[in-house]
C-alpha cells in the first residue's frame, strides 16, 4: 500500500518530514460508517513473540485449483523471495516479477490483454536527473534552485524575454482570453492547503489556452516540495500524469510584479522572465510493466462487460546497508507497531530494556541474520498471489462466469498508484465495460497483535481470527456493499469486517492510498479488502514466513466468491452515490 508524497509543515522542519514515498489525496464523500462500526481496541499482547515456526526458504510445490493456504505459500515463497530485490518499480526485480506473473498467467490458459498481443502494458518509465546550471531571473534577480523556484517537466523548458500575466488562483477559472495569454507564462497562487499543494505538485492543473505555460506560486509553509519535485528518480512520462509547470515560492512575487499581491487582478503584466529548466532524461533501464489477463466470460452477451481483480506487484526495493534483521523485529513490534506509519517513534530507555532482552532470548537459539532487501510478502505479495488463485480457481471451472474477469497485476503502486493510474487513463477493454474493481492489498496478517489502524478518532484498531477491512465498498455503489457482505454471510465465510478506515475525513486517507482508486475515480465500484497495517509495513521484515497463510485463504476465498456473484448476476452494481472528479485530487 502506497503512502503520503508530503505534509504541509513549517519551514524550519526537516526535509526528512517533508517527503515520504507514494501518494494521496482530494474530494469529500458522504459517510456511510460511523466510528462506532470500528472494533474494540484490544491491549497489546507484551510477551516476546517467538521467531515463526514457517522456514525462512520453501521448495516450490505444484498448486491445485482450489485456493488452499498450501498454493498461496507455494506462489508466495516465490514472488517475495531475495532474488526479485524488493520489486522497486523500473529495476529487475520488478520486470523478474511481471515474467513470472505473464508465465503463470499463461499456463492457466488466460487471454494476454496487454500491448500487441502480450500479458505486457508498458508504461513510459524514464529516469530524470535536473542539472544544478538551471536557472530563473526574474527582474534582474537570479532565483536559487531548491530554495525559490523548481519545476516539474518531461523535458528541457526554456523561456526567452517572456513576460507574466497574473491568472488569479489556481482552480478558479479567471477570464482570460487566447489573445491575452498568448506567449506569456500565466502565475496562479496555490491555496494554503494539503490538496491544493498535492494538486500544484502531482495532480491536473490546466493551462489556459494560448499561453507558453504555467507559474504556480505555493505558500512558504510548502517550500519543501522543491527538494520533492526536483530530486533525481523516475517518473511516467505521459501527459496524465501531470504536464509541464513552473514552481516558485510566495517570496517570489515581488520579483515578478510591482503591485503586492492583494492588489493584483488576473490579467495583470508583470516582468519578463528568463528561465532555462534543464532536465536529463533517458530511458528506465528496465521496463515498468503492468500485467493483465483476462478470463473470457461463458455468456455472449455478457462477455464483453468485465469483473476486475487487482493488486500490485510492486514493493519499495531494498536498504542502502544491511542490518540485523531480528533487531528490526523486535523495534518495531515494541516501539513502532505500525511499521512505516510509526516512522516518527524513536523508543524510550524502557523500550530499549525490553528490546534488549528479547534479542538477547532470541539470540540463544538463532544466528544473526544481517538483512537489506524489503520482500513485500504482505505488501502486496499476498495480494499478488491471492489473485493467482482467484484466477485458477475461475479458469479451471466447468463452467465459466458469464461476465469475463479481468486479471491486473498494476506496477508501481508504491510510487504514487502509477499502474492503475496508467491502466485506467489507457485501458485495454471499455473503461465503461468494467463493472466493479476489487482490490486485494495486505490480506496476509490481521492477527490480535497486529495494529491494523486506527479510527478517526486515533483509538488502535486491532485484528483477530476473523478479521478483514473493507475500504470503499459502499461509496459509489451501496449494492456492492450489500453483495460483499451477503456473499459473505451467505456461503459461510464468516469474516468480521472492519469499516473503521473507511470513515470520511479519516487522516490516514486509506481510500486514496492503492490501486482501487484510480477506478473510482472514473466511476467504477470498488472494494478494497486489506488485512491492514502491523509492525513489518514497509520494514525489512516482510517476509513469506510471517504471513497467516489459513487466514489468508479464508479472505481469497471470500474473494472469489464475490467476483462469480458479480461475473453471474443479471445486472452490475448500481452506481447510486456522488462521483468524483477524475481530474481531482483525492481526499477521503
């Protein structure tokens, strides 16, 4: 599961507050559960938590059809092991992790529904490097890159004696004619708010038509997105995922007008501008694939309507050093149980006592063992395979869904929900024809130890033996709520769900944090089902011999299950809540 880009701090914090790794989100929601829906806190289980009785290494074992915890363990040893390196999107371990998905997927008979006839959607990965000689003067005063001004573009952009025009704030569609723009960069303020910085950085911003670009001014309290949009790293080449934009701070403005920014009106000229936006780019040396399969559906008509199932291959990589992996189990269990949610936690001198001696327990009867790579078993290899299973169970029936399903393995889900992102904006069947997306991230723990959340309110949310989250399932389509938990009930899965993440204005924003939402957001039903967080989200001890592969079966079971019930009915899911803004920034 993706995380924040960045928070809206003040300017004498850290860039270590400032930037986190993923992407959130926008536009409000009416509610349909109460923080009453959420379970009990439960107190946090204080004994030392044995090393697991599941080895650290699996021989592979050919799977059945049934989903059965044996199968899930078998694919899961596999797709979180050492050699994939952590499936970091655009590097091989991640294009190790698509072949292995596109041969599994083809063994079980499914149709590639990718580019040019294969399992493969590519995305336009390239790696972005900006040349410090990049520059910005603005009535005679060069600006300082980092600091003043950054930018985000595909390419080189240069701008030659060209004047400003003042736009007004951004969102808010000032009058401006072609004629008037025409050859000038348009400067629009940005509010003082999460969204409105999330939307100037990653999000849509429109430029009026005619002008040479876009100056967005962001409050000095979001100075920090500089060092975010100008670090080196990859990105998605593709005019979805946010066009050409020049950034500047607040500071900036007197160096642009003469007139203070209270008195200025859109259409106002100011100064002209020099600026010389240099950017390297080449070619991600390893390709970033999305793979998508799909089952023909048995009805003719039917057929050409589409159940998706999803989950994300991809995790974060690995660490720059090796550590000692038990020591990094032993903290975060005690002091950081939400892993990377907890990132902000240091420990006390109790804490390092009680550390101290479950290592020093441990140590009596297991070896160190130094560790760098981060397998993402949970996130989301439990996902990844759950959908395996889903898939040869349907592909192996007598009798196939009326509706086809459609298989998509999304890449780079860490990054910023890039896969889905790039698979909704370039879908390979009828955006139109998909009638509910179910997405399966983190369905491998959700144990009583675990803290799987919290509720709005910030009281722990905590697992148990029947446990499942359930994220979304009612906020564009009730009738797909009411079928999950009546599928649920009605072939005896019995798991308890916990809607307690999915209340509105919930400040972990889960609804905006996995794949689901690029769905949603173009109006297709989805339900996220998720185990939720513990203590290896995000850490390096994610591994295979961790999971709760019974429960784990239990929820992909409850999976499939759901998605024959859409694949057989007579009609999709009823889309009869408020859609969102496709072009938005998401908020939950």
């Amino acid at each position: 599961m993706s995380s924040e880009v960045f928070r809206i701090v003040p300017r004498s914090a850290s860039i270590g507050h400032l930037l986190l790794a993923g992407a959130i989100a926008s536009g409000g929601l009416s509610s349909f559960v109460s923080a009453q829906d959420a379970p009990k806190p439960q107190p946090v289980a204080t004994a030392p938590v044995p090393r697991t009785a599941l080895p650290l290494k699996l021989a592979p074992r050919p799977t059945k059809s049934a989903i059965t915890a044996d199968d899930l363990m078998t694919r899961l040893y596999i797709f979180a092991d050492d050699s994939l390196m952590g499936r970091d999107a655009g590097t091989e371990g991640s294009f190790k992790a698509t072949e292995l998905l596109a041969r599994e997927a083809k063994r079980l008979g499914l149709q590639p529904a990718g580019d040019s006839g294969t399992f493969f959607q590519t995305l336009p990965l390239k790696s972005k490097k900006v040349d410090p000689l990049s520059s910005f003067i603005a009535g005679g005063a060069s600006l300082e890159l980092g600091e003043e001004w950054g930018f985000k573009s595909g390419s080189t952009m240069t701008f030659t004696d060209t004047p400003v025009m003042f736009g007004g704030v951004m969102g808010e569609a000032a009058l401006l004619t072609a004629e008037q723009v025409a050859g000038k960069l348009v400067v629009l303020t940005v509010p003082l708010s999460q969204a409105a910085v999330q939307q100037a950085v990653e999000g849509d911003v429109d430029v009026p038509a005619g002008a040479a670009g876009i100056v967005l001014v962001v409050p000095q309290q979001a100075a920090g997105v500089f060092g975010y949009v100008l670090r080196p790293g990859v990105f998605v080449d593709d005019p979805a995922f946010g066009g050409q934009r020049l950034i500047v701070g607040a500071n900036v403005m007197p160096k642009l007008f003469t007139s203070p920014l209270g008195e200025l009106k859109a259409g106002t000229v100011g100064t002209s501008v020099n600026v010389k936006a240099i950017l390297d780019v080449v070619p991600s040396p390893f390709a970033a694939r999305n793979v998508v399969a799909i089952l023909p559906g048995s009805d003719p008509k039917l057929k050409n309507q589409y159940v998706a199932v999803g989950a994300h291959s991809d995790h974060v990589g690995m660490a720059r050093r090796a550590v000692d992996h038990d020591s990094v189990l032993i903290f975060n269990r005690i002091v950081r149980p939400g892993g990377a949610e907890n990132d902000d936690k240091m420990g006390n001198a109790e804490q390092f006592t009680q550390i101290n001696a479950e290592l020093a327990e441990m140590r009596k009867s297991s070896p160190t063992r130094r560790d760098s790579i981060f397998n993402g078993a949970d996130d989301d290899g439990s996902g990844s395979v759950a959908v395996q299973e889903i898939a040869e169970l349907l592909s192996t029936m007598k009798v196939k869904p009326k509706r086809s399903t459609l298989f998509v393995w999304h890449v780079g889900e860490e990054k910023g929900l890039w896969g889905s992102k790039f698979f909704t904006e370039h879908s390979t069947v009828s955006r139109d024809s998909i009638v509910a997306q179910l997405n399966i991230d983190m369905v491998g723990r959700g144990s009583a130890t675990d803290l799987t959340g919290s509720s709005k309110e910030g009281q722990d949310l905590r697992g148990g033996p029947d446990y499942l989250q359930l994220v979304g399932s009612r906020r564009l389509s009730t009738e797909l709520g009411d079928l999950v938990e009546s599928v649920n009930t009605s072939k005896k899965h019995n798991l308890v769900f916990d809607y307690g993440m999915d209340s509105n204005d919930h400040p972990m924003n889960i609804y905006c944090r996995s794949d689901h939402y690029e769905y949603a957001k173009w109006g297709v039903p989805v339900t996220f089902f998720t185990t939720g967080g513990h203590s290896a989200y995000h850490q390096l001890t994610d591994e295979p011999q961790y999971i709760d592969y019974p429960h784990m079966t239990r929820v992909a079971k409850l999976i499939a299950d759901v998605a024959l019930d859409l694949g057989n009915r007579a009609g999709r899911p009823v889309v009869n809540q408020p859609k969102l803004d496709p072009r938005g920034v998401c908020k939950q």
